[in-house]
C-alpha cells in the first residue's frame, strides 16, 4: 500500500483524540488530524518523528494527516508504525488480491464492508470459492508493542471488537469459514496476543472464538521505501498467534522480587 506523498515533522502531542501537533521539518507548527479512535498506547510518543499526509481539499478543516511514526527499539534503531486504522483494510486488501495471505489465497470474488443481518453487523471481507463456499474475514490492526517485546491487541477495551467476534463465531456455527486477521501494522511487532491486562472480557472472547472454529491468524509488515523516507507498508510475513500469552510488566516484576 503506497501512500500519498508524505511530510515529516515531530510529534508534539495528541489531544481530543482526534487532534495532534506536529512541528514539521521547515519549522512550521501544524494541527493534524489524527485518524485513530484508541488509546494509541505505545504509539502516542512526543518526541518521536512522524509522517503527515497532506490535502489540498478546501472542505476539509485540517489540511494534514497523521500517517506513520518512528519508535526507538532495543537494536538502537527505530520501529514503523500506522497510526492510521483506516489504511488498514487497504492493506489487507492489496495483500488479499496479491495473493499474499496464503491462507486466503484462490478466491474469486472479493467484497468489502459486508452485512451479516442476522447479527446486525458488518465484518470487512467476504470472499467467495470457485465452489461457492464462503469466507467471512474481520480485520484489526495492531500497534500494541508492550515492553516484553510482544504485539497485543486491543490497546484498550474494546467492546466493538467482542462484538465482532460474536458475528464470527455465529458464522461459523452455521458452517462458513470465518477469520480473525490481526493485521500488525508496526513493523517491531513479531507476534500477537489478546491484551488480558487491557481487556480481559476480549481475551475470554478470543479463546471461546477459537474453540467455536474461527481462525485467528496475524500478519506483519514492511517499509515500502526506507525507514528515513516511508512511502507506505506492504504485508509481508505470518505471525505466530498465542492466545494463551499474558503480559506481565517487567516493572511489576521488579517490584516484585523487590518486596520478597
């Protein structure tokens, strides 16, 4: 997925949810708009470089978009990470029709933002075999990098996403395939589980998912151009799912074994 020319700055702060300042690189002190209605846990760092889209649309209030941003790393470098949820469904799209997901792969139609009636829903794919069958796939993007090194979802809780999983689960009662496809949009993030820690009743959710045969399954990342000048995110490898993995803070853990 390639995206529109991008402008780097710095990260200000982020407020009102929907708010952000950006200094850009000339000087210039900017609003963006920020296309992201979670905590933005772990990705919301002042500081940080970011990439901003513009827009010459004289509608629109804000002429920028907070796109990606830089996270340092323990290899003394630095991470990748969309902070745009809305950029993720083209991704999956792209990678969807490039054959890139294998486990989705031979389809022969493809359709977006499907409704599901009988469960008052909408899920982001349905995709349909050569024999009729068809699958159902729910796409969530992950940021979440916690200090132990691994990817979490969700950021925070996330009633939204327990109700997707219920659509899922009912699908696939009724004998359709049905995937939960945790889309890691950070290109640090090399696994993923439910964030218990941030949302118990969604980890619980997963796991009676799981049991009732939806299949859950998680794809990384990688920088379409180089990590000083990003023009986009392409998927790129399978990650590996646990579903039984709790975080456990290593602050806590040092509190811990300080208090024995």
């Amino acid at each position: 997925m390639t995206l529109p020319p991008l402008v780097p700055g710095r990260l200000e702060r982020r407020y009102k949810r929907f708010l952000a300042d950006i200094t850009l690189d000339d000087g210039r002190e900017v609003v963006a708009h920020c296309p992201n209605t979670g905590s933005m846990r772990a990705v919301n760092v002042p500081g940080c470089r970011v990439w901003l889209s513009p827009s010459t649309n004289p509608a629109r209030k804000l002429a920028w978009t907070w796109e990606l941003i830089a996270l340092p790393n323990d290899r003394g470098g630095h991470d990748l990470a969309s902070v745009h949820t809305g950029r993720t469904n083209a991704l999956v799209e792209a990678a969807l029709r490039d054959c890139k997901i294998a486990e989705l792969a031979g389809n022969v139609s493809l359709r977006r933002e499907v409704k599901v009636p009988a469960e008052k829903a909408r899920l982001d794919f349905r995709l349909e075999a050569h024999d009729g069958s068809l699958t159902f796939v729910e796409v969530k993007q992950v940021t979440l990098k916690e200090a132990d090194g691994h990817g979490y979802f969700p950021d925070a809780v996330s009633e939204r996403g327990r109700k997707h999983l219920q659509v899922l689960r009912a699908l696939s009662r009724e004998g359709h395939r049905s995937v939960l496809l945790f889309c890691a949009a950070h290109t640090g993030i090399e696994d993923v589980a439910p964030a218990a820690h941030l949302d118990p009743a969604y980890a619980a959710a997963l796991e009676a998912a799981a049991a009732d045969g939806v299949e859950v399954m998680a794809y990384g990342c990688r920088v379409l151009g180089t990590p000083a000048s990003p023009r986009g995110l392409e998927i790129d490898r399978r990650l590996p799912v646990d579903l039984a993995r709790r975080y456990a803070s290593p602050d806590a853990a040092d509190e811990s074994a300080g208090a024995r």
